[in-house]
C-alpha cells in the first residue's frame, strides 16, 4: 500500500512539470517586453522637440532695404497714376533734366523739381512749379514726358519733372474792318499831308550784360520770402556739363549757407554762354528755405 501511494505521488509530480514545460513564451512575465517598448519610444523622443528650417521665422529686411521697397512701391504707384514710368537716379540731376532748364530760356520744355518726404507730393509741388510759370495752366491741365526721382539717404524724395510742351494758340484773327470812307478833298491842291513820324523800334534787352553776367545775376546771397536765394557760376568743355556742375556747385553753397542738407531747392534760371569754341560758361540762380 506504502508503494502504490508513492507511486501516485511520483505520477503527479511529473504531470505537473510537464504543464509548465510546455506553456507558450508568450506567457512569459511582463517585464520581458518593456525593454522593447521603451526602446521605441526613446527612439522616437528626439525627432519630436527638433526643429526644421522651415520653422525658424524669416530674416527681418535691413533699413536699407526696407527703404528701397518703399521707394519701389511708391514710385510704381505713382507710374500708374501718371501713366508714365517712373525712373530712379542716383547722383544728381538727370540729363534731360539739365536740358530742359537750359531749353527753358525761351524755348522747350518746361521742367521743375521739388523736394519732399513723399514721392507723389515731392511731384505734384514739382508740377505746380511748373504751371505756376505758365500764365492761365494748371498743373491739371499738364503732361509729364519725363519723372525721375533720387532718394537721400535722409529719406526725402527728390524729384524731376518734364513736361510736354504746349503749343501756343494762334491768335484770333480780327473781322474784316469797315470800309473806310474816301478823304475829303484838300481845300489846297498844292498842300502835300505830313507823313507819319515812324515808330521806334523796341531797344532789346540782352539776357547777358556786358560784364559777361546775365541782368539778373547778384553776388551776395539775398533773403526773400522765408528763402535764401544765390547765383552760382562754371565753366566745362559741354554746355551739359557747365549746367550739371554749376547746379551741383549751387546747392553746396546753400548747405554751406544754411548750416545743413538743403530740400525744396528750386533752379529758379539758367542761362548759358559760349566762352570760345572749347569752354562753356553756365549762370544759375537757385533757392531754397531758410535764413541767412
């Protein structure tokens, strides 16, 4: 009996290691498989706090940058408005310019500029500048053939205008006068009539003196309406040339004058004279604001 219980006993041990034996892997404890998941998940940590160039914010524009934009922005607007390109100089007046101030002694086109902190109001000062030189017009009434503006590194807009000329109207003509009735008969046959005294010719007025300077032309700087107003001379082989650097001359005299950079400068005349076959002599009158 002893041996037969103790071989039920040894029957029962083994069936029960064969069970656990033979369970799957996949009941193995828990522990085996975070290894894996925090593997993963560490895997995925740095990717999500990195950032891409495309998140960083765009570089800002420099000054110098942001003031050629407005430039361009500006003077686009104002092509459209005109209906005329707009060009951009640097360095002074542009030719055309400096041409048609020279024309405007009694020929030409009209031309003016102006100064100001905005480029359409810097054009609309240069076109009533211009009107205002022209009895009856106004600016309204004009056409721009050419625009060009500088921009100072000050900020402020210089501006050049041409205009187109405007033909001059033909004067009325006169109805035909009434015929005009016979002369009554001298009472003496051998009276001769005195002939009418003739009418004296109109003395010109030279647009030059004798001394080589134009009637208008003053050597101190004078003071008028709230404007320093100067005459400034120079010479070069072209006539071009002569009023580009006599303009240049003029406006560092009145910086000099006025104790610092100068808008609102007006080339008020010109007028040009052929020293001999190789020099040009150029006389400018120019103003702007401010005291002496």
């Amino acid at each position: 009996m002893k041996h037969f219980s103790a071989g039920l006993a040894g029957l029962a041990l083994i069936t029960l290691l064969g069970a656990s034996c033979s369970q799957p892997a996949s009941s193995s404890p828990q522990g085996g498989g975070q290894p894996a998941a925090a593997a993963s998940s560490s895997g995925a940590s740095p990717t999500t706090g990195a950032s891409t160039p495309a998140d960083e914010p765009p570089a800002r524009p420099t000054l110098e940058e942001a003031r050629q934009r407005q430039a361009k922005f500006e003077s686009d607007r104002l092509a459209a408005r005109i209906g005329r390109p707009v060009e951009e100089f640097s360095g002074g007046a542009p030719a055309w310019f400096v041409e048609a101030v020279e024309a405007q002694q009694g020929m030409g086109a009209p031309a003016a500029l102006a100064d100001d902190q905005q480029l359409e109001v810097a054009y609309d000062k240069a076109m009533r500048r211009i009107a205002a030189g022209m009895p009856g017009v106004e600016s309204r009434d004009l056409t721009p053939d050419r625009v060009g503006f500088m921009r100072a590194p000050q900020g402020w807009f210089t501006v050049w205008v041409r205009v187109t000329p405007r033909p001059v109207a033909a004067a009325p003509s006169s109805p035909p006068s009434p015929a005009t009735p016979p002369a009554a008969p001298a009472t003496d046959p051998d009276a001769v009539a005195p002939s009418p005294a003739p009418t004296p010719a109109p003395t010109p007025v030279p647009a030059v003196a004798a001394s080589g300077k134009p009637s208008w032309w003053h050597d101190e700087p004078r003071q008028e309406n709230g404007r320093v107003i100067i005459c400034v001379t120079g010479e070069a082989a072209e006539v071009r040339d002569a009023l580009r650097g006599t303009v240049r001359a003029g406006r560092e005299r009145l910086e000099s004058l006025t104790g610092g950079p100068v808008r609102d400068v007006i080339t008020m005349k010109a007028t040009t004279t052929m020293i001999d076959d190789t020099i040009a002599r150029a006389f400018v009158q120019m103003s702007c604001p401010g005291s002496l």
